[in-house]
C-alpha cells in the first residue's frame, strides 16, 4: 500500500481535471470529506484538496480540447527532463514537457506506448501528497492496458518499476513496485483491459484508488451526490471490499475497503 515515504518510481501526487470544478468539489467533499483550496491567483485555478488540512489531491477546471475529465496519476523521479526523455525513447509520448511550478517542483505529462496518460513530479519544496495510504486519500494504483508484458517493459525503462505475480484463487495479478523496497513497497498492478469488461469499453487509463472505512456507505453516497457506480462494492479475500465509480463528471476511480490485516 502507499505510504507518504515516497521514493522514486512510487506514486506522489493525483490531480482530477473537471469540466465543473465546484460540482467535483461538492462531490468530493460529500464522499470523503475533502475541502478544496485555491493554490492562489497565479496557479491558473489549481487547487488543492485537503482532509483534515492535509493535502490529500489536487484539482483544477479543464476543457473540451484537453480531454474527457478523469483522475492523473504522477509518479515521483528525480529528474524530470531525463525521464520524459526515456519516455519517448521508449515509444512513448511527452504530452507536456517538464516544467517549473512555482518553486514547489518540476511536472510532465507523459503517456505511455498505448497512449496512457500519466504524470511526474519532481520534488522541490513540495515532496508530494500529505496524507496517504489512510482512509480519505490515495491507497494503489492501477493500470487496464490491452499488453501487460508490454506496459511493464515500458515503465520499468521510463520509472525503474519492477513486477511480481500475486495469486489469488481464481489467477495470478501483477503487481508493481519501485526498485526501492523491492515487493513489499508495491503500490499497485496492471490488468489486461481485455479481461474486463467493464473496462474494455472505456479503454487504457491508470485508475486510482482511494482507502474508505466503509465501501457499502461509500457506494450508496456516490449515487446520492450523482456519481455512476462501475462496479458495486465486492470482496476480494485478503484484500477487502473494492468498488470503481465515476464522479458526476465522469472522472473514474475505485474505493477499497481494506481487509482488517492490511490496515496493521
């Protein structure tokens, strides 16, 4: 699970883009109990949700011509313009080239060789997330991509992620790790999109995961504050309850519930 002592590779940041920024902000603070924050007049709109006032993701308005609303997912390195260099040495695509934000850090935006998109974040004053791996914040990630041995290959080139196979009763799942801390620092997995239905119809994305207490509740409220349901909250032994859902925008992320031993 993710943790707030993040090391290169790992997961350090998520932002939405929203078409309707104060609708996400209503939805979001009705289901986790998020409070957004305007990082000022210089941040073009950007915004941070806190919980607790801790920062627990970013937000920020988007249009038609930047895509569908949807979560991003940005994984710490220690050199943004080497990295976004590897990208496109490895059949991927810089989407946006790293830039400087205010003193706080170097972002990119990347997509992979099926076209996922994803960030970076290049710490400076800011090292990431304040709040992770805890209910009402980001817990794992997950990558629905149609080549898994071909997505591996690509962010263990770009990010210097690792795999392990996980066995369930039903198959295998394949985790992902950063080189540091070897598989007990595993942050998330990748999954044939052609394996799921659900997922196949929306195509390739890296979908976020977000730590509840209750996912039976969880779901129930995201209906009422007019999300989708994608999937109803369901057991996964030794895992938990997991449910993947859809703000009213349409942004996709999942819930999990852990199992009582991964809470420990």
């Amino acid at each position: 699970m993710l943790t707030t002592r993040f090391v290169d590779g790992a997961p350090n940041w998520i932002d939405v883009g929203a078409r309707d920024l104060d609708g996400a902000c209503s939805f979001y603070g009705g289901l986790f109990g998020w409070q957004f924050r305007s990082a000022g007049p210089d941040a073009g709109g950007y915004g941070f949700f806190e919980l607790d006032g801790r920062t627990v993701a970013g937000g920020m308005r988007t249009t038609a011509d930047q895509g569908p609303p949807s979560w991003t997912v940005y994984f710490r390195c220690g050199d943004a313009q080497a990295t976004a260099q590897a990208a496109g040495e490895a059949h991927g695509r810089v989407l946006v080239p790293p830039t400087d934000v205010m003193g706080q850090g170097r972002m990119a935006l990347l997509a992979d060789r099926a076209g996922v998109p994803f960030g970076l974040w290049q710490p400076q004053r800011r090292k990431g997330l304040d709040r992770a791996g805890e209910p009402g914040s980001l817990c794992w990630v997950e990558l629905y991509t149609p080549d898994v041995a071909a997505a591996a290959a690509f962010y263990h080139r770009v990010l210097g992620l690792g795999t392990c196979a996980v066995s369930f009763p039903d198959g295998s799942y394949t985790a992902v790790h950063p080189a540091e801390g070897g598989e007990e620092a595993m942050f998330g997995g990748i999954v044939p999109l052609g394996d799921d239905p659900t997922e196949a119809a929306s195509g390739a994305y890296w979908m976020p995961y977000f730590d509840v207490a209750e996912a039976d509740a969880t779901v129930a409220r995201a209906r009422e504050l007019g999300g989708t349901v994608r999937m109803p909250a369901t057991g996964i032994p030794g895992v938990g309850r997991v449910a993947r859902l859809a703000d009213p925008d349409g942004a996709r992320f999942a819930v999990l519930q852990p199992a009582p031993r991964q809470r420990t």
